[in-house]
C-alpha cells in the first residue's frame, strides 16, 4: 500500500473487513505470518467516535490548548467557525457539548477533528453511516484532495465508485482479491457469473429430465422494441449522469439546497440513482443479448 493508493474494501458482513483495518492499525495482533507497519501517521475513523469528549463543547474540542483558530492538514490556519461551517455547524453549536449532539452530528465531528491532523494514511471504517446527503458530499471532496494513502470500509456503492482506484474483495473463507475494477462493474459482472451458474445448473437439471423433442426458431437479432429500447438507454443513461451531477452540486451549495429543500432533494437523489441503476443494467442485459447474437 502506497501513498495516493485509495483503497475500498469490500464483501458481505463477517467476512473480516474490519478486522484487517483494526490489524492495520496494530489493535489486533494476527494469528501467523508477517505484518509491519512504516512509520508514519495514521488518522483512524469509525463508528465507535473514539476521539470525542462528550464532556467538552465544539471548542474545547478543536481548540484544547486555548484560541479560536484550527491548522488544517494541509498547513492552512482558519477560524474554528469557519473551518465547522464547511460541515454545516452553526454558530451556537460552538458552546453545545459533544455528548448532547446526535449521532450524525457526533460523526460530522469526528471527521472534521480527523481533517485537521497531520497524517500520511486514512482508515476509515462505514464513513458514510448515519451521515447526511450533504455532508458525504463534504467528505467525498476533503478525501479527493487528501495526499496520503487511504483505505476504507464502506457498502455504499455509489460512495466506493466516487473514491476508490482499487478494491480489495472479501471474497470468504480468508480469500481476498485485488481488483481494479468499478465496485458497480465488479459486482454487476459477479451478478452475472452467479445467473449463469444458476442457468447452467438448471440445464443440467434438465438434461436429465426425459422430454418431447420439438422445434424452435432461434432468434436471430433483437424484438423492434428491445431494438429500440436499446437505441434510446445511452441518451437516457446519460442525462441520468448529468441530474446526479446537478443534484450533487446542489447539495453541495447551501443556498442551493436550502431553497429546495434538502430533505426533497435527498429523496430525488436516492430516486434518480435507482433509475439510473436500472436503466444500465437493463442496457447491459441488451448488449449481452446481442453479443449472443454474433456469437
């Protein structure tokens, strides 16, 4: 693992993703074999919030030592407000303590405390749970412009394809696999090996089976409708793009999304990328078929 290596690690519950986040982070000790760490910092994110006081208020918490300024990772120096105003805090929440705050708002905290600390490597354990639609908008940017070396745990799909260069897939049983595929590429073509042994155990089942032999017309190309579907998805996928690009830069502007509502724009959010979904598996299911075709 190497510095800009940004790093998602992925796979089904219980299959070891945090446990291997928690060996990086020398909290557990493996079984066999080698581990070394460099030396060098490590900033640690999860869901416990370990770094948090809920004794202190907002600046006790970012200013320990007294002052109303916070030095950022990458050397700049901003007024504590400023800086938590870029995490949608208001400025009375300077006084609230930790402890009365909601768990969301406890993890927006947490993420700006790690982004004012000097570290060369980011762990981060489900960074997106309990957070709101603009502040993983706030996340995904600070993590672009972070220069070190980063992995994470996350089952956000949508979230994973924004950030990460390479996946490591649990796969089970300890098997881990190296990808540098889309998380959404990878799992739609397991998707696919997973209907094509389905298929292919039901053909076999079905050879077994005594059956009347009868004759049927191979199809040969695409229906006129399945034809004309699959002319029109592309346009449709892409304007699809673009409203998730608007829409992410809303959420993105205060003024933007105060004025429509961030709550209705969350909801047409999570809806249009659930169209989009289904509009690219539908015309990755028409390509297939017509590569069947010239087969």
């Amino acid at each position: 693992i190497l510095q800009k290596d940004t790093i998602a690690i992925v796979g089904p519950n219980g299959s070891g993703k945090s446990t291997l986040l928690k060996i990086f982070m020398e909290k557990m000790k493996i079984d066999s074999g080698n581990f070394k760490k460099g030396d060098f910092n490590i900033g640690y994110f999860d869901q416990q919030r370990d770094s948090l006081d809920d004794n202190k208020n907002l600046m006790e918490t970012f200013c320990p030592n007294g002052g109303d300024r916070v030095i950022l990772d990458d050397g700049r120096n901003m007024h504590v407000y400023g800086y938590l105003k870029n995490f949608l805090f208001p400025r009375e929440y300077l006084d609230k303590k930790v402890g009365v705050l909601s768990g969301g708002e406890k993890n927006r905290v947490a993420l700006a405390l790690l982004f004012t600390r000097k570290v060369d490597c980011l762990i981060l354990d489900e960074p997106t749970n309990d957070l709101d639609i603009p502040t993983i908008n706030i996340l995904e940017e600070y993590l672009q412009n972070f220069q070190g070396a980063l992995i994470f745990v996350s089952h956000d799909r949508y979230f994973v394809d924004k950030i990460a260069k390479k996946l490591f897939v649990f796969q089970g049983n300890g098997n881990i696999m190296e990808s540098f595929q889309p998380y959404t590429e990878y799992l739609e073509i397991e998707k696919e090996l997973k209907d094509l042994s389905s298929l292919e155990t039901e053909i076999s089942k079905e050879d077994n089976t005594p059956k009347v032999t009868q004759t049927v017309k191979k199809q040969t190309k695409l229906s006129y409708k399945d034809q004309r579907e699959y002319d029109l998805l592309p346009k449709e996928i892409e304007d699809l793009e673009q409203k998730l690009e608007s829409i992410n830069a809303c959420l993105m502007d205060p003024k933007c999304y105060e004025q429509k509502g961030i709550v209705a724009m969350s909801k047409e959010l999570e809806e249009t990328k659930e169209i989009y979904e289904q509009k690219v598996e539908r015309f990755l299911e028409l390509e297939e078929l017509i590569e069947s075709f010239n087969s």
